[in-house]
C-alpha cells in the first residue's frame, strides 16, 4: 500500500543503519513489525503474570500426590 508520510531523516537514517536495511520502506516495516512484536510480548506478559513459576518439578508433583 503506497502511502506519503513525513519522516525524521535523521531517525530513519540511524534505523536503517542499525537494523542492515536499505530502503526507508524496509526501516518503517520492520520498525511496525517491531512495535506489533513488542506489543504482543507485553500482552502475553500481562496475562502470564499470575501463572506460578515450577521450579522443582518432581516438588510439584510430589505435593500433588503423583
């Protein structure tokens, strides 16, 4: 989807140097996917959050009689 937007050069520049893309269209997709990625980690986080953390085990089993 072609789209016009007004970038910050300098921004995209360091971008596109620090992920190895050449384009400002490879800088702004991998930087969407980047947001989209981080996003989704933090809502899976947040959701988590209240699941315990086993960290024996045979302990976990054994307290549940099996």
């Amino acid at each position: 989807m072609r789209t016009v937007i007004n970038l910050d050069d300098d921004a995209c520049v360091e971008v596109m140097e620090l992920l190895g893309v050449r384009t400002k269209t490879d800088a702004v997709n991998a930087a969407l996917r980047d947001v989209l990625r981080r996003r989704r980690l933090q809502t899976l986080l947040a959701e988590t959050a209240d699941i315990p953390v086993i960290a024996d085990p045979e302990e976990h089993y054994r307290a549940a009689g099996r």
